[in-house]
C-alpha cells in the first residue's frame, strides 16, 4: 500500500503543478523494482511514477507530485481523466451488470454508441458500426470488411504510419524499431507510399501534394494494380509518426484516386478522433468522406473501446459470425463512452480543443522564432508537435535533444511525449479539461527546458 494518502481524482483534484520529491520519488521507484521483477521488459514507461489520481490537466503519483498533464494517456482521456459524465455512467452500468457478450445477450448502450458514431462520422449514406477493445483491432476489422466487400486483398499505407502492434497491423506500420524488429515475417500485401510530409518533402511543401499524389497512382497503377488493392489506409494526422499533417490538399487527391480506381479508403482516426482537433474527426478539416472510419483512444475515456463506422453495404457485406468478439463492445466501456459524448456536447470541448490549439501555436511559434532546433512546429487543435533538428539549417533529426527536453520537463513536473520516425518530435495531447493557467504554466516549463538543454550544449 501506499505511505501517502490517496487524493480524490477527477476534476475534484487540485489543479496545480507540485515536486516534493525527485522524479521518480522513493515509492515510484518501490514499485518500480517491483515491476521489472513481475513485467517483461518490453514494457516500458515514458515517466516511470505511478499513478495515484488523474483530473483536469493534472497527474498525481505514489509519491505525491503532481504533474502538469501534456500526454492524456495518448490522446485517451480527452475529456478529462474521470470525468463525471464517463465516471458515472460506468459506475451505474457496473452496479447493474459488468458483462453478457453482445453476440449472445446484446444491450441497448451498445446500440446508442452505434447510433451516435453513425450520426457523427462523415461517411456518406447509410452507415453501420461494430464495436471491438482497441485500435489495432478496429483497424483489423477495417481491413477484413474491405477485403470482404470488394474480394481483393491487397491494402496501401503510407510512410511514417502507426496502426497498431498486433501481426497484421504491425505489418501496415511503417517503423521499424520498436514496433516490428524481431517480430517477422508479416502479414502480406501490404503496400506503402510516401506519406506527404510537407516539413521533410525532397523538394519542399509546395508541391508536396501533387507529387506525392501522384507517387501514390503510381504504385497502385504500376507497381502494385489498383485492381489488387481492397482499399487505401491514411491517418489524417499521423500520430506516432510524429504528428504529420498531410500537406493541404493531399488527402482529397488520396479519396479522388480511390474513388477513380474502385478503391475504398479507410481513415484511421485512432489518436486524432472524437474532439481532438477541433472537429470531431481530423479528417473533417479536409472535406474527406471516407468509406470506413476507425476510432477508439478517447472514445471512452480510458476503458477499452474501439470501433469502425461504414457505408451500410460494406459493413454488411461480412457474414454473420465474421466480426465480433467476446469483450467487444463491453457495457461498462459502452456507456463510458455515451460519457464522453455527453462531456463534448455539455462542455463545448470542440471550441475548448480549438482554443488550446491557438495557445499552443501561438507559444510554439514563439519558441520557433528564438531556436533554430525547432525545425516544424505543426498540429490541429489540441494536438500539437514540435519537431527538434541539429541547429545546422540542413534539417537533420536531433533525437537525443527530444528525450533531454522531455526527461527535463519531468523533473520539472511537466509529462510531455516523444514520437515521430526519427524519435525527434515533442508531441502535446492535453486533456481539454486543462486550465488556461496550467497550459500557459506547462508551455513555460518547455520553454525553459528547451533553452537550458541549447545552453548546455554550447
């Protein structure tokens, strides 16, 4: 147990920035080597302290820090960690029944979160949905759905992609290490093309669009025929891939040639769906209406949700006892999630999104403009990156500044997050419940971890 007591979580939790101890303190690094006796190695932590209570824009340890929250549990607890919404309805459901299976008994929460994604998502027409655990699932179904309705089994990806770690979406990823070294073989048929990745694009972000359409219609014409491939996957923001934003324009070109060839196009909204752009999906920022749509991260704000949301004849097109799972669609987690519904529409959290993102910008930009080792500061609403390079004008990645920046914003009492396929970006997934006054308190903190890092360096 515990030598601290355990403070009440969610948004009852003080809202402040507090170190009482170093990161991590006595307790964390107690458990700590209790973990590496019980845990396989191979899961490790980006903060290694352990939680006590979470609410607002705050995380508290065993040892009684607590920190300003950058990371919402990657883009899970979007709506605030317990926030009363999710936290009471699941309560509720856990008094009346944990668990029957859908596909013996279903229950009607499972259908109102089914009715909600279908009123939400922009795909065009009659719309179904399954629910299923995680992500990587979600994709997996998007993929066996679209290799049902159109019989070919052939799927392109892009660049700097995350889907997820099991066999075939670890195949659809594009980095190798962590995610695939040692893992192979892999799922065939995948296909990758260049992602249009404007701050790295070989010939500069004007004409990122055009040309890396165009290599796009060449591997499906050329190398790979269009009438091979079932259907197209693209993340409207890459996440782990560092949070690229397609260069504007690219992502309509990507469902033109889709759409040309036959093709379906899956967009997978895992990390950057249900509010945390601004919009309710990313790719709403663009116009784009896939024919199937993948969610799950902040669906039901930290219990296990996933899903994919359809055209009606494709969904449909799958057999019955083709899709489905024993815990999928869990009613704890279902009625979560019409928490989280209720928390977006009860608290305006898509302007709450937008705003944070003017605040981030508008910092980031600021920092950008004093240090040239903030090559890209890039994003949408409250998920924003900022990519670290050598201070050189020649772009190349500097990785091991990203993880002193980020092991100083720690110490400092600040959880921030690295990703991007060179491990050089800083990405920033606040909840939206966060205050002004810890966003504002958070950015200070990056800032000066950045500028005593570039100072030690000289």
């Amino acid at each position: 147990m515990s030598g601290v007591s355990r403070p009440a979580g969610g948004p009852d939790l003080a809202q402040v920035r507090r170190v009482v101890s170093e990161i991590p303190g006595p307790r964390s690094r107690e458990l700590l080597a209790r973990q590496r006796k019980l845990v396989p190695a191979g899961l490790g932590a980006v903060l290694p302290v352990f939680v006590e209570a979470a609410g607002g824009g705050v995380i508290v340890d065993a040892d009684g820090n607590s920190f300003i929250d950058f990371g919402s549990g990657i883009a899970v607890t979007t709506v605030g960690n317990s926030a009363p919404a999710v936290a009471e309805r699941a309560a509720a459901q856990l008094r009346r029944f944990t668990h029957t299976c859908f596909l013996v008994n279903p229950y009607e929460s499972y259908l109102d979160v089914c009715e909600k994604l279908n009123e939400l998502a922009p795909v065009p027409g009659e719309k179904r949905t399954i629910l299923v655990n995680s992500g990587a699932e979600a994709v997996e179904n998007a993929v066996k759905i679209a290799r049902a309705a159109t019989g070919r089994p052939g799927v392109v990806v892009f660049d700097h992609a995350f889907h997820g770690r099991t066999l075939l979406t670890m195949s659809l990823t594009a980095k190798n290490k962590p995610y695939k070294q040692g893992f192979g073989p892999f799922a065939p048929e995948v296909h990758r093309a260049p992602m249009a990745y404007p701050y790295r694009w070989p010939t500069g972000p004007v004409r990122c669009a055009e040309e890396a359409a165009h290599a796009l219609a060449d591997l499906l014409d050329r190398q790979v025929g269009a009438e091979n491939v079932a259907a197209v996957l693209v993340e409207p923001i890459q996440g782990e891939g560092g949070f690229v934003v397609p260069a504007p324009g690219f992502l309509s070109s990507v469902a033109h040639i889709c759409r040309a060839r036959g093709i379906l196009l899956i967009v997978d909204e895992i990390q950057a769906g249900i509010a945390r752009t601004g919009r309710m999906f990313a790719c709403e920022h663009e116009g784009i209406q896939p024919d199937l749509i993948t969610t799950a991260k902040g669906l039901a704000g930290g219990l296990p949700l996933g899903a994919v949301t359809g055209r009606a004849e494709l969904m449909d097109a799958v057999p019955a006892g083709g899709l489905g799972g024993t815990f999928s669609g869990n009613p704890v987690a279902c009625e979560a999630a019409l928490g989280v519904f209720e928390e977006i529409e009860a608290h305006g959290l898509l302007e709450r999104a937008r705003q944070i993102g003017d605040t981030m910008l508008e910092h980031l930009g600021g920092l950008a403009d004093a240090y040239a080792a903030i090559g890209d500061v890039r994003g949408r609403g409250a998920m924003i990156a900022i990519e670290l390079v050598e201070p050189t004008g020649d772009r190349v990645p500097a990785p091991g500044l990203a993880a002193r920046v980020a092991r100083r914003c720690h110490a400092d009492g600040l959880l921030v997050l690295t990703a991007g396929s060179y491990g050089n970006v800083l990405r920033f997934l606040p909840p939206l419940s966060i205050s002004d006054a810890l966003l504002e308190e958070g950015l200070t903190i990056l800032g000066e971890a950045l500028a005593k890092e570039l100072a030690s360096a000289v």
